[in-house]
C-alpha cells in the first residue's frame, strides 16, 4: 500500500475532471485548474499546492492509492505526488507531520476517573475537543450552545463554541466531534449567522470521514418549512461522509424541553468518539454513569440541575375508576408512603405495577406533556408535572379524577375528540400574506418580525397545555355546543400574530363573536382559579372580548350590556338591573321572555335571591320597581366609581 505524503498540480491543467471523478476527497476542478482541497493539506489553503504542502493525519495513508489512480488517469500528466518513502524530504515530511497532531493528542480533557475501567480512562487520554456551531437570529441557538458547552465537561470533553459567521467549513475535517444548533428563519432560511458557511460548504465541501455528529433544529410548527435549516446541515454533513452519532431533533418554538432530551442523549454518545474518530459504542453505557455522577462533583454554573429531594410523605390515595364493559365506575382507595418529590403519575405507575396493573391512564415524558391532564384535589394538572408535596402534606388525602368535561373512556383517560373537532372546525393555524421584507430565492416576500413583539407573542401564550385550559371551565361541560376557552384561546393568539393574513383574521374574529363563541363563557373566574397558566389564558380571552366589543360598536346583547353599565355608572354613579334588562333586551325581548320560560321560572321561584316570585316578575312589567329582586343592584351605589368611569372611558370615548 503507497503512503502519500504530498500531492501538487503543475501548470497546463486542461480541467478534464477525470481526477476530481476518481478522488474528490482531494481534488476539485474549477474554471481554470484542478485544485487541493484546503481540508487535506496542512496549509489550509485552496490552490494546486505548488508549495508542496504535506496531507493532514493519516489522509496520505488512507487515500494513497486513490491519490495515485487519479494521478495517472490525467491525460496530460500534471498531477504529481510524493510518497513518504521517496528521495529525501521523507524524513521532512514524517517529521513534520507529529508536529501537526501533538498539540492535540497530548491535551487530556480530564485525569484518569477513579473506578473508571482501563478503555474508559484510555479514551480520557486523547483529544478530548468538542465543537458545538451554532446558527442564531435571535440568540435562542446561541444561548443553548453556552448550556450544552457546560454540560459537555461532565462527560470530560473539552468544548468550543463556534459562531457560524466566519466559520470555514473546510475546518470540519480535522474535528471528531461536532454539534450543531441551529434555528430556521422566515420561510426555511438559514439564520443570517450562518448564510455564508452554508454556502461554502455547499461550493466546496470537506471530506468528513472520520468526524462524528448530532443537529438540533429550532422551528415553529406553524411554518411549512419545520426546522428546515437543521435537516439542511444534517444532510449536509451526511452527503460528506460523516457519521451522524445520534438523530437529529426537532425544537418547536418551546425548544428547551426537546433541547433537553437531545443533549442529554446525544453528549454521551460523542464522550466515546475515540481521538481518530471511532465510536466506541461499548463504552456508552459507562460514559452515561461517568457523565452523571454524584452530587458532591456536580459542576457549579447556571445549569448545574437541583437536587430536588423532599421528606417522604403519608397519604390517602383515592383513584376514580370506571369499566366501560360492565358499564360501572367507582372509586380505589390506598394508604401508602411517597416521597414529596414523586409526581402525580409516578404515584399511578407504582399503583399500576404494583397494585392493579388494569390502572388506565395517559403517560408523559415528565417534562409537562399536554394529554396528561387530570383533576387532583379539585385543580387540574398535568400528571407528570405535579408533584405530590404540591398537592397535600404529611398525613393527607390525594384524590385523583379524569379531566373535567370531556367523555370517561376508560379510568383517568377521557375521549378528547370534542376538543379535537371545535380545534378542527376553529382552524387556529397559520395563514399568512406576503409581507414586506428580505427576499426568498423564489422571489416571495419574507417578512422579518421585531424581537420583542416575537417574545411577547411566545409569553402571552406560554401554557403547559390547551387541552388543560379547556377543562378549567366551568361551561363546557354543561353545553355541548360550546367550543371552550383552549380553542378560543389558540384563536386569539393566532388572530394577534402580526403574520396572520387579514382574511383569517378577520374569519378568526368572527368565529370568537359567533353564538358558541367566546361569549358562552359567563366569568372567565373559573380559569384564573387554576393558577398562572389559567390567569394567563383569561386574560386572553377578557383581551379578546375588549376587541370583539369596539370592533362591533358595541352591538349585541353583550356590547349593549357593557355600554348601558359604563353609561349608567358615568351619569349617576348608580347601577340599576332594571334599566339594564330593558335596555340590553328591549321590548320585543322582554315579550320574548314570556315565551321562552324565563317568566315561567321566576314564576315558580326560581329567583337569584330567594325573593317571593311575584317581586320579580314585576320588575319585568314595571320597571324601575323590582323591589326584591337582586336588592343590591336597584339604583345602588357603586363604590369608586371614578374608576369605573375612567375604564369604560379608556374602552370607547362615546361613553
């Protein structure tokens, strides 16, 4: 076997191509000559090499008689070589090339593990380098990068962290081991850090053998072109000849969740990347125990993970149950110690394996997964990101239930089908215009979007589930027409998206204003009950109704309610029900109620406060009487109600 040691072009190249067809790991043809590739040579430089530059690493050993097949394929004989074992500037270029690689190989990332097996410690020996790239707009990617770099040195890697903006590809091929993290711009671009090293990858592209790699892709599922970027560098990279190590992984818009997985994984994997680039996949279930540790050696920083341990606990456990085939349902009730970290599905799993394995439930990945949801102790949550210390304390009482207002399936699963055909029907995705911006390669419009408008389009719908927030209300269970706060919301945020297109907009408006719409919810109270996510999606919804209301003029039985209140409280400081009723109904409504059984139902004592029927059924036909009927609403007083005044003037100038 011919070892090479140089290889150059001399003059009078007639760009035939016949040696970039037999060995494109080294050769290149372009307009006016056959050239090295600058990945190969130890200059790092793209010409014909007549300085006579050496091949990098054991690249002259590998390829040698590829090298010189070509060389004689050359019709007019240009392509010359040098092997190691000729003339005398051998000794040169074996001296030279140790020279190169030393600086690497005698870098050891961390000292011999103590405990460690002897190929453990063997692999601790080598280069240990990591090169984490990462492509960013908006410093999303950048900042994983950082998080990655801090975790790498607990599996004894050295990384560095590589800004695409300047980065050469031709580099690639002296690194083993190689993460990249990239977002995808507009409509699947490149971010703009990375524009130039993608092109130049693409125009002359390394050989990558013996380099080792994993992609995360940051996207936004209501985009066609869904992490488009990553898959681009992942193929890329492929197509190159190097080795994809672990899978790439795609990061919707709440990435760091999906990040986590992945790097947690795919570090690993690259900790036993050997110095010449081997995976030695024998040595993983090692490194994942390596990389763990203890938490006397956790390493410091701001992702170091907590401890997160509390006292056990001892409680009452009560668990719905319901067979659909015996058509039953009832309730399992058991006393057992947890500890006060265990989630709510770690307590159902433990009953499943060892109690009743017919236990049906819906399982996450411990991160928050949206179709965990259950009702524990009267709140939903999700089961998988609630611990039970949350819940009660030492001596306590854990009742369990399916998710309020949807169908029992079978146990805590329940039939979402509801949700999924009001979502279905609602259609809350992207539809966008063209907009005013950069420029796709087809020609379309590209719009770009102000970082602070992004970040709070991502905060004002930062919940852990949709399909949560429509259990939380107190509605939906009780009107199958109703398509319920977790649709409406989704609506909202899609219809305050400025890249929505005016004609959804304007079909997502009215959609919320219809009869089953945003108004069938009487108080959004009963989703601010269950916490921040609940508080976040009713202050949504109340948003949505404010605009509903002045884009209306304040038409309908709801405008006219909220105008006949603001007008009433603002010339008198006084609020009567009456005037309310008749002006919000008029006098074909209040017929109407004759009719419709509302008259009836008073009639019969079905009245709010308990008052003789007879009282209320007069304030219908003799207003302002009423007496009995709500007293506290018959011209009273409302209290500060300048600020009253000042809110409904804030709404709409005309009250």
């Amino acid at each position: 076997m011919a070892i090479v040691a140089k290889v150059w072009i001399d003059e009078d190249c007639i760009t035939c191509d016949a040696c970039q067809d037999i060995c494109p790991e080294v050769f290149e043809v372009t307009d006016d000559s056959s050239m090295i590739l600058a990945a190969v040579r130890t200059d790092g430089t793209f010409d014909r090499n007549a300085g006579g530059s050496p091949l990098v690493g054991s690249l002259g050993t590998d390829l040698g008689d590829v090298i010189i097949e070509a060389a004689e394929a050359c019709p007019v004989e240009v392509i010359k070589y040098e092997l190691v074992t000729e003339g005398g500037d051998a000794p040169a270029v074996e001296a030279e090339a140790p020279a190169v690689e030393a600086p690497v190989a005698a870098v050891a990332a961390v000292a011999p593990a103590a405990g460690a097996s002897e190929a453990l410690n063997a692999i601790f020996s080598g280069d240990r380098s990591l090169n984490i790239l990462f492509g960013s707009q908006t410093g999303n990617a950048a900042g994983l990068a950082e998080k990655t770099a801090k975790m790498a040195a607990n599996f004894g890697l050295e990384p560095n962290i590589i800004d695409m903006d300047g980065f050469d590809p031709s580099s690639l091929a002296s690194m083993k081991r190689v993460m990249i993290i990239t977002s995808t711009w507009g409509e699947g671009e490149m971010p703009d850090n990375a524009e130039d090293a993608w092109n130049a990858i693409n125009a002359k592209g390394p050989a990558l053998a013996n380099t080792q790699f994993s992609v995360c892709a940051i996207g936004d599922t209501s985009y066609d072109e869904y992490c488009k970027a990553g898959h681009d560098w992942n193929d890329k990279l492929s197509s190159l000849g190097a080795q994809q190590i672990h899978p790439i992984q795609e990061c919707d818009v709440d990435f760091e969740p999906a990040w986590k997985v992945w790097v947690a994984e795919a570090l690993p994997k690259l900790a036993c990347v050997d110095s010449s680039g081997g995976f030695l996949e024998e040595l993983l279930e090692e490194m994942v125990a390596y990389g763990a540790g203890d938490d006397d050696g956790a390493v410091e920083g701001d992702f170091t993970p907590g401890v997160i341990e509390r006292a056990e606990l001892n409680i009452t456990v009560e668990i719905f149950r319901y067979c659909p085939e015996a058509a039953e349902s009832g309730w399992d009730t058991l006393a057992c110690t947890v500890p006060g970290h265990a989630t709510v599905q770690d307590l159902l799993l433990n009953m499943q394996q060892n109690v009743d394995g017919s236990l049906a439930f819906r399982r996450g990945s411990g991160a928050g997964t949206p179709t965990t949801g259950v009702r524990v102790n009267g709140r939903v949550a999700l089961s998988d990101a609630t611990m039970v210390s949350d819940l009660t304390t030492d001596g306590g009482h854990v009742k369990i239930e399916p998710l309020p207002g949807h169908p029992v399936v079978r146990d805590l699963i329940v039939d979402t089908s509801r949700y999924e055909n009001h979502r279905s029907r609602a259609e809350p995705w992207m539809r966008t215009d063209p907009r005013e911006g950069a420029r796709l390669p087809s020609g379309a419009a590209m719009g770009a979007m102000d970082p602070a408008l992004a970040t709070g389009l991502h905060q004002a719908g930062d919940v852990l589930s949709f399909q949560l927030i429509q259990a939380m209300s107190d509605t939906i269970a009780h009107d199958p027409h109703y398509e319920g706060p977790g649709v409406h919301f989704q609506q909202w945020l899609r219809a305050m998206d400025p890249r929505t297109s005016e004609v959804q907009r304007r079909t997502l408006l009215k959609s919320l204003q219809e009869k089953d719409g945003v108004w069938s919810e009487a108080d959004h109270a009963s989703l601010m009950r269950y916490g921040e996510d609940g508080r976040l999606a009713a202050k949504g919804l109340n948003d949505a109704r404010g605009a509903l209301l002045n884009q209306s003029r304040y038409a309908g039985k709801s405008g006219r309610l909220v105008k006949w209140y603001g007008r009433s409280v603002k010339w008198s400081g006084k609020v009567n029900e009456t005037t309310l009723y008749r002006q919000v109904l008029g006098p074909l409504g209040l017929v109407g109620n004759i009719f419709s059984g509302v008259s009836a139902r008073m009639a019969l004592a079905f009245t709010r406060n308990g008052a003789p029927p007879i009282r209320s059924l007069q304030a219908l036909l003799l207003p302002p009487a009423g007496v009995g009927r709500i007293p506290n609403m018959i011209n009273s007083k409302v209290e500060h109600y300048h600020e009253v005044v000042s809110l409904f003037n804030e709404i709409d100038q005309r009250f």
